[in-house]
C-alpha cells in the first residue's frame, strides 16, 4: 500500500510540474520552463523505472494514471483562477 502511495504522490506531483510546463512553454517563459521540464522528467524516469522493477505494476500505474489526473486539473484550475483574477484587477 506505501508502495502506491508513494507512487501517487509523486506522480500528482509530477503532473502539476508538468502541466506548469506547458503553461510556461505557452507564455514563452524559456529559463522556467527548462527547469519545470528537468524536474518533470526526472520524475517520470524514476516512476518509469520503478514500475519495471516492481512485479506488482497495474496497481502502481493505475495510481499513477489517477495521480496524472488529478495533478492536471489541480493546475489548470490554478491557472484558469489567476487568469480571472488578474482579468478582474484590469476591470
């Protein structure tokens, strides 16, 4: 159960550097988004390599895909919040 825990965790983190990523990627913001990417992927690779090594690796990508999940909406809803905000001080 730590093991998909642990998994989860890393992997709601990843996907929120991720998803920053490409917002950053998007507004053209070359020194942030090279750091995001660097974070992100060595996430990736660690989970990638993980998963290999485990003999139980449904449970751990299945937790990993919901992690994924819920680590995209969790940003792009801080994304979309700021947004309105910064188009509420303009107004």
């Amino acid at each position: 159960m730590f093991k998909i825990l642990a998994i989860f965790l890393i992997g709601l983190v990843e996907q929120l550097l991720y998803t920053k990523y490409l917002i950053s990627v998007d507004k053209r913001q070359s020194l942030i988004s090279t750091v995001y990417m660097i974070i992100y992927m060595s996430l990736y690779l660690v989970i990638v390599a993980y998963a290999m090594k485990d003999s139980n690796t449904i449970p751990l990508l299945i937790a990993y895909a919901l992690a994924c999940g819920l680590g995209n909406f969790i940003a792009m809803k801080q994304e979309i919040k700021k947004e309105n905000n910064e188009k509420n001080k303009k107004l």
